[in-house]
C-alpha cells in the first residue's frame, strides 16, 4: 500500500502518509487518491511543502482544469502572475501585512462565513487544495461541514421537500452580506448561476446539500422563506457533530471536495500576525 488513511472525525476527514505528492505521478496512485477523497471528502497531509510550480502541476495532474476566475483575479493582480493560484493571505504585493481597508482584506472577510469555494461560477469548483506556507503564532483554524451527513440526518419529509430544489450563487451576495460591495464592472465578471441545492456524487452515489454563504435565494420559492431555508440547512448542516477543525502547521496540505462540504476561516488577529497559504481549485468538470 503506497499510501495510508487515518480517519480524524466520525463522518468524514483522513490523514494521509505515504510519497510526497511531487512524486505521485502513477495513474493507479492518483485514482487511489480520488477513491480516498470519495469516501473522506477532506485528505490532510502533514510535511508536504510545496514551489507554487509543483502544486499547479499536482492540482492539474490530480484533477485537470483550474479555477481562474476567483473574485480576488477581478479585484487586482496576483502577486504570483496566475490567477489559477489564489492567494489566500493577508499579505500585498510588497510583502507587507494588508491595510485594514485593503479591498482584498474586506472581501476576504466573507470567507468567515460557511462556503463552498466556486459554487458561483459554471462549471463550478470540485477539489480546493491549500498548502500552508506561513502560519501565525495563534489558532487560525479552517473548519470543514461534511454535507453529506448532513443530508442523511434530515428527516424524509424535509428530504421530499427540498430534493428538487434550486439555488442561485453569486459571490456579490456572500461579500454585501458583510458590507463589501463590488462595483459594476467587477460585478459584470461575477454573474452568478443557478445550482441544484441537493447533488448526488457521482461515483459514490450518495447525496449531499449544496449550500454556500453565496445562496442568495431558492429559485422556485419567495426570497424570504428562501432565504430561511438556507439559513436553518447552514444551521443544521455545521451542528459540531458535522464539523471537523484543522489547525494549520508550516507544510500542511489540505485537499476537500466543494460538491460534498462546507468549510469557513476562523478569525486571528490578521493586523499583528502574517498567514500565508496558496489555493488551487479545480472545476466540476467530467
Ligand atoms: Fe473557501
């Protein structure tokens, strides 16, 4: 056996040891690795430093196309010259911690509230991918929901209710929740789209609702009991028995599935202390 798992939380989570990722070019690894991603949803490895070069090419290899138009490519440019790259920090281009007014800082912000990454473009984001590059001195955890357990914890009349439902996405929304405003070029390049609100996973069969802080609405009810709706799933869906909490080290990489969880950033204190990870995202695409 090349690799082994060891499950972190009840429902969902593993770690992983075995080759060092750069190495992993094997057909028959790499599907080992997404068999494992079906049936945890969230793989952590510890002591896997990565050159952004070596994760673009690993996230491309595992998974083919990336994820390019972040809300972050339309808010100024990448320090590292790839939009396929984010950059999650609360670094500038200069190397210096952001200014509280920072544009990018105030945006970022939304990314407290539960998410999924690129459920607001078409095709829409599968595998998010983050490598820890700088980590503070204090707890900076991201939390993952497995929404797969989520969905087999409703009861069947609200299962019937909900199953054919729709929601629409649009990152504009996610941000003016908080206070952030786009402006209407930038919102122009963020159209949102319409998502099925329950999927089922492809290889695995098994169900899972798809809820994001970019809900804006259920297409097929009024706004406002739309708008309940989602709140009361986000409620159920991130109870603490659904929830694992990674905290990060230096080297750390972290791979989740968009179609089957939620995560959410929790706050440090981002003014005194640098945090620096790199994201690749891939599309939902077959
Ligand atoms: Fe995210």
């Amino acid at each position: 056996m090349r690799f082994t798992f060891r499950p972190l939380h009840p429902h969902f989570v593993a770690e992983v040891t075995g080759p060092r990722l750069q190495d992993v070019h094997d057909p028959a690894d790499l599907a080992r690795l997404r068999a494992a991603m079906d049936q945890y949803a969230v793989l952590v490895w510890h002591d896997q430093p990565f050159a952004d070069d070596e994760q673009l090419d690993f996230a491309q290899r595992f998974d083919g196309v990336l994820h390019a138009r972040t809300s972050l490519a339309v808010l100024g440019r990448n320090r590292f010259g790839n939009d396929a790259l984010t950059d999650v920090s609360n670094v500038d281009e200069h190397g210096d911690i952001m200014a509280a007014d920072d544009r990018r800082r105030v945006s970022s912000v939304s990314n407290r509230l539960w998410h999924t990454d690129a459920s607001f473009v078409d095709p829409p984001g599968r595998y998010s991918m983050l490598s820890a590059r700088v980590i503070p001195p204090v707890r900076a955890d991201t939390e993952f929901a497995d929404m797969r357990a989520a969905w087999d914890a409703l009861d069947a009349e609200t299962r019937a209710q909900i199953e054919h439902l729709h929601a629409h996405h649009s990152i504009a929304y996610s941000r003016q929740v908080l206070g952030f405003e786009f402006d209407a070029a930038e919102r122009d390049k963020l159209a949102g789209v319409v998502q099925p609100l329950v999927r089922t996973l492809p290889r695995t069969g098994r169900r899972a609702l798809y809820l994001a802080s970019h809900a804006s609405r259920i297409v097929e009810w009024p706004v406002p009991e739309g708008r309940l709706l989602l709140r009361d799933l986000i409620e159920h869906a991130t109870r603490p028995e659904f929830v694992y909490a990674h905290e990060w080290h230096v080297g750390d990489f972290v791979i989740w599935d968009n179609r089957s969880t939620m995560h959410r950033a929790r706050p440090f204190d981002d003014r005194a202390h640098r945090r620096e990870l790199r994201r690749t995202t891939t599309l939902d695409i077959d």
